[in-house]
C-alpha cells in the first residue's frame, strides 16, 4: 500500500464513520449505537475471515471507529446545547 493510498483511506473511513454513525444517531436515538456497530462489524470480519490485520489495516480500522465515537460526542452535544431533533 502507497502512502497516498493510506492517507486516502484513513481521511475516508474516519468521514465515513463520522457520516453513517451520525445518520444512525439521529434515526435511532441511541448515542453509542454506532461505536458498537462497528465493534461487532470489525471483529465479525476477523471471525469469519480467521485472519489478523496487518498495522496498516489496524490503524485505518482504528480511525473509522475514531469517526464513529467522535459522532456520538457530537450528538450528545448537540442534545445537551438543546437541540431536540438529535
């Protein structure tokens, strides 16, 4: 893997996480749904597949899970600043 790849990768998942884990947040109304989504998603993957990522592939997974927790920070925010569609 290029570094333009992995940098590339890392700003997507981190969005991705952030984009989707929001979308569920304001949906379902749970704040940390997402963040254990991603959990049984993940570790699901390495179950069924019986392998171990590699450091590269663990740190892209590793900012996807960041996005994810960083919207449920968001959300619980934006609930507590009043804002009651969240």
């Amino acid at each position: 893997m290029s570094l333009l790849q992995f940098v590339v990768s890392v700003v997507l998942f981190a969005v991705l996480g952030f984009g989707i884990g929001f979308i569920i947040n304001m949906i379902l109304r749970t704040t940390w749904m997402p963040v254990i989504l991603v959990c049984g998603v993940v570790v699901g993957a390495l179950i069924y597949k019986g392998i171990v990522p590699g450091v590269w592939d663990s740190i892209i997974l590793g900012f996807g899970m960041a996005g994810s927790i960083a919207s449920g920070w968001t959300i619980q925010t934006l609930r507590k600043k009043g804002y009651r569609m969240f």
